[in-house]
C-alpha cells in the first residue's frame, strides 16, 4: 500500500513538472521590430505581436539550445515565439533565468 501511494505521488510530480503554470510575459524584442509568431518552435511565421504587449505562456519548448513558447494574446492561442525575445514572471514574480539568451558576436575571435 505505502508503493503505491509513493507511485501515485511520484506521478502526480512528473505531471505537474510536464506542465507548468501559465506565466504572464511582455513580448520585448530587442531589434525593436514586431515578434514572429510561427506555428511551430521554428515553423512558418504565422503573424507577429508587437513590443510590450502582455500575452500569456501556455507551453515551453526547447529545440537544441533555444527555448520556444507557445503564447495566446487575450485567452486566444496565437503560437510559438522565441522565449529569449519575452519576459515572464512566475507565480513569486521573479523573471524567468531560464530562457536562452540571443546570440551576441563578437567585436573580434578568441
């Protein structure tokens, strides 16, 4: 019986850590031009949503180093943008660290 209570524990966990509360984020591109909303993390570009608009994250997506998340704009799913490119806080109000940063080059190589 305490096996089974422990598994039923462990897998309310795992369910809990495979989807995460929903974040509330501003779109802050840095290029100061609209964000690309694709219909994928990485797909065809569905639309765009402008600088400082709050929009909601429903889902995270991580595709090699970059992190994607799936956005909807006033309750309405819209799709994924790059998670560099939006600020979201979580329920304690702390900005998201985890979110992978854009590529800065360097003025000159190593």
């Amino acid at each position: 019986m305490q096996r089974l209570r422990y598994l039923l524990r462990l897998a309310f966990l795992v369910a809990l850590a495979a989807h995460p509360a929903q974040a509330a984020c501003t779109v802050a591109d840095p290029t100061g031009t609209p964000l690309n909303v694709r219909d994928a993390p990485n797909g065809s570009i569905v639309g765009a949503l402008p600088n400082g608009l709050e929009v909601e994250q429903l889902e995270e997506h991580r595709l090699g180093a970059k992190t994607w998340i799936r956005v909807s704009v006033d309750g309405a799913p819209r799709g994924w943008v790059f998670g560099a490119y939006v600020i979201c806080s979580g329920d304690d109000g702390d900005i998201d660290s985890q979110k992978s940063a854009p590529m800065r080059p360097r003025a000159s190589p190593n």
